[in-house]
C-alpha cells in the first residue's frame, strides 16, 4: 500500500476525495434536516446521466456530470417547491435520468471498465484537471453555503416561521439543490452515482444522532466523510476492488457507533429524569 501511495493517480485521488469530504461533510447536516435524502438519489441519477453523455461524445467525465447534476437540482428545487408534490417529482427525475443513462451507456459498446466506473467509482480516472475542477467546484460551494448558511439553517428547522419572518425560502430551496447537485456530482469520480449517498447523507444522520448543535453536527459529519472516503480509498487499493464497497462500509458502521451513542445517551437521560420515590 505504501508503495501504491507514491503514484500519482493515487495522490490526485486522494486530494480529490478529501475536497469531496470537505464539501458532503458541510452540506450532509442541511440534507437530513431538509429531508432531501431522496432527492439526493435522484440528482445523482442525472449525474450519471450527464457523465455517461459526456463519455459518449469523448468529453470530459466531470463537466458532464457536473451539468447533469445541476439540471436535475433545477429541476428538483423548481418542481418540487411543494412538499405534496416533492417525491412525485423526484421519483420522476430519478427514472428518466436512470433510464436516459442506460441508453447513453448502451450506444456507447466500447470502454466498458470506464461505464462500470461511473456507477460504482474508480480512482484510475482521475488526472491534474480533475482535481482542478473538483476543487474549484468545492471551493465555489463552499462560499456560497458560507454566505447563504444562517437563513438556509432556520429554514431548515421551521420553514414556515422563516417565510413568516422573510427568508427568501423560495430562492433558498433551488440554490441549495444546485449546491448539492455539484456536491453529488463531484462524487461520481471516488464513490460512483448509485453510492454518493454515503457520503452526502450518511455522514449528517450519524452526526444528528450524537449532537443537536449545528454547528458540532457540521464539523462531525465532515470528520466522518473524510474518514469515509480517504479511508475507503487506501483500503481498496491493495485488492484494487471498487472505492465505493468500502467508503460505504466504513461510512455505515460510523453510523451504527453513533446510533449506539445516542441511543445510550437517550436512556441515560430517561432514567435521570424519573423522580425517586421517597
């Protein structure tokens, strides 16, 4: 393994995962509290989409991921402005970028190792221009979560006291999906699209589970991604198996701690707050 580190495709994957740590880690919180789980899904299904389009007409993995992302968060945030309506339209997405996807792969018969790689992640794929662009894109969401953090946090929490109180939710809610959107799709390259949920919302469950504090919950989720996907990485090199099997082990079991953690904590607090009987 040692000696694996000293290549540079390994490097470069590596400094690629740690900006997509960074980045899921920040937003992971924001997803569960927003319950956009499955809305996660389904932009990286348009990922996936975007990218094996791009790998069709010979074009760059990660611009074409990166579109189809940030079209199907428009679309996301825009149609499904109602919660009636919300799973209705992300099961649609979800399908037709699915399917899209399926027939892209099929009109494209050759680099059939590269079409795997886009469902279940390959680090091999990912050069100095990768990297550019995966931290360009992180840094860009990154500024903007900055900026817009404190209005998106409480409409969050409580969306109707926040459009009482004038927080623009309407333009909140699609500017967050296309935050995700780029997010998840920075994830197709280490952890693949049917897996980027490992990453953009496992690590903000477990951390919900062991602190209320945003703030607390933010900096654990993205302990939690990082250790996630530069842990699944150098664990997979020695077998050379897909990134994906183990980002999304090590990712579960931190959850399976921290359940454990709260579910302690919750008992603790229960019996502390029985009276004792004189």
């Amino acid at each position: 393994m040692i000696t694996l580190l000293g290549y540079p495709f390994v490097q470069q994957a590596l400094l690629a995962a740690a900006a997509l740590g960074l980045v899921s880690g920040c937003l992971a919180p924001l997803v569960v509290a927003r319950k956009m789980s499955f809305a996660v899904h389904g932009t990286a299904e348009l990922a996936f989409t975007g990218a094996a389009a791009a790998l069709l007409v010979g074009a760059s993995v990660g611009v074409g991921a990166l579109a189809g992302a940030v079209v199907a968060a428009l679309l996301l945030g825009l149609l499904g402005q109602k919660h009636t309506e919300r799973d209705s339209v992300i099961g649609a997405i979800l399908s037709f970028g699915l399917g899209v996807g399926v027939f892209l792969l099929w009109l494209n018969p050759e680099r059939t190792a590269n079409k795997f790689s886009l469902l279940v992640g390959q680090i091999v794929g990912v050069d100095s221009a990768d990297v550019l662009l995966l931290s360009g894109c992180a840094l860009v969401v990154l500024l903007v979560l900055a900026f817009v953090y404190r209005p998106l946090l409480f409409a969050s929490v409580d969306p109707d006291v926040a459009t009482a109180r004038g927080v623009p939710t309407r333009v909140l809610t699609p500017l967050f999906a296309v935050l995700v959107g780029v997010a998840t799709a920075l994830g197709v390259y280490t952890v693949g699209a049917l897996l980027v949920l490992a990453l953009m919302v496992t690590p903000g469950a477990a951390a919900a589970r062991v602190t209320a504090s945003p703030v607390r919950a933010t900096v654990l989720a993205v302990v939690f991604a990082e250790v996630a996907v530069l842990g699944g990485i150098l664990l997979s090199l020695a077998p050379g198996a897909p990134v994906s099997a183990f980002v999304t082990i090590i990712s579960f079991v931190i959850y399976l701690v921290c359940r454990a953690i709260g579910t302690r904590r919750l008992a603790r607090a229960s019996r502390a707050s029985v009276p004792v009987a004189a």
